[in-house]
C-alpha cells in the first residue's frame, strides 16, 4: 500500500523551465513536507506546510488539506536543482513518497 | 541552525561489527523516528518511540535495536552488522500539540558493511 504517491518519478527540464511535482496522500496528516535529497544522499528539509502556500527563494509549496494534494514548484530552474524531492506526511508517524528524481540541463 | 543531528554521514563497518548510529534532538520532542532508504523501496520505518525508554517496532526492525535513556537522543543499535544493512538511514523528531505539530530530519547517514 503507498499511503504517499509523487508524480512523476523522473523529470527532465531545460535550465529556467518552471517545473512542478505533484504529491497525493491517503492518509489524515498533520503537516506536510518537501525534502531535497542531493547526489551523495544528504537530506534536507525544503518546507512543512499544514495550509495554503510557502515559498523560500524559487521554490514554492502549496497544500490543499481537502484534496489531500501538494505540489512543489520551482521557477526558473537552474542545474544545481538536480536532486531527489521527497513528499513526506505526518501523521502518527512518517510517511513518505519515493521521491521525484529531476535532472536540469543548462 | 541544525535541530536534528545524526552523529555521522558516512560509516564503514565490517561484518558482525555492533553499530551505533546516533541521533540527538534539541527541541524537547517527544517522538522520535529511525528509517532507512533504499533504491526502489524509499524510506520504511524501522523503530520509533514515543518517550524515554519506550520504543515501538516498525515495519522493518529485524535485526536492529534501539535505545532511549534520554529524551534527547535516540540511537539505533546493529548487534552484529550485516552487508544488507548497507543503507542511508534516516533520523526524524516531531512534537504533536493540540493545534500542531513540529517536526524536522536529519541529515542521514550513509552506512556501509563491508
């Protein structure tokens, strides 16, 4: 059973595209989170949203608590966004999609 | 500023050696997690607890241990290291509230058992 599904699993975009990732949960949360995961694996936690819309630099995050949906966008993508992104949800614990691979080619 | 700290991100360790991979929270959270992540089967849990000297299975503990003296730190124990704990493992905490919930991760740590 995935409690979290991302789409797509892999992503590909040109330098300055605007690029979305998509995250659908099942379960009920508490709050949701984007986290970053670079080649080399170091993880770090992008946002923690429970309502509406965060944004940090170019990245925005946006929630929508009745759909049970988020998405992460990145304006202006730059190569250095190549990473892994990973949907997580908290509930009683953690649950987590298996991450979105994207690829920025300058 | 750093508010889940796992004690090292990359370890190399060899068969049947005991494991420790630590984890230190400084936000007086009471819950606390361990995962590990691997390729095609993302992050499964392992052990989580919810306060000191309590601990729960997850979907995954064989073969680990936990330990929790303090609320602070959390550790993960491999009794007796084998090649297929080769794995990123990952430190979370969280505090539910009422109203909401605080949670951060660590930064993980990448294990290898030669």
């Amino acid at each position: 059973k995935n409690e979290v599904e991302q789409s797509p699993q892999n992503l590909t975009a040109q330098e300055g595209e605007f690029i979305t990732i998509n995250c659908s949960y099942s379960v009920g949360i508490s709050a949701l989170h984007w986290l970053q995961q670079h080649p080399g694996g170091g993880i770090v936690s992008l946002f923690m949203l429970s309502s509406g819309k965060k944004k940090h630099g170019r990245l925005i995050a946006t929630i929508n608590i009745q759909e049970k949906h988020s998405s992460l966008h990145i304006t202006a993508s730059h190569p250095r966004d190549s990473a892994v992104y990973i949907c997580a949800v908290t509930g009683n614990q953690f649950y987590f999609g298996t991450g979105t691979s994207l690829t920025v080619i300058p | 500023d750093v508010k889940v700290t796992q004690s090292s991100r990359y370890l190399v360790k060899r068969t049947g050696e005991k494991v420790f991979l630590e984890c230190v929270q400084d936000m007086d959270h009471e819950n606390m997690f361990w995962y590990r992540q691997d390729p095609g089967l993302g992050l499964r849990l392992i052990y989580f607890s919810y306060d000191v000297k309590m601990k729960e299975k997850g979907d995954i503990p064989e073969g680990y241990s936990v330990s929790r003296e303090k609320k602070e730190r959390f550790s993960l124990i491999l009794e007796s290291a084998s090649t297929n704990q080769t794995s990123m493992y990952l430190c979370a905490s969280s505090l539910w509230n009422r109203d909401s919930i605080e949670a951060f991760f660590g930064q993980g740590t990448r294990l290898t058992v030669v």
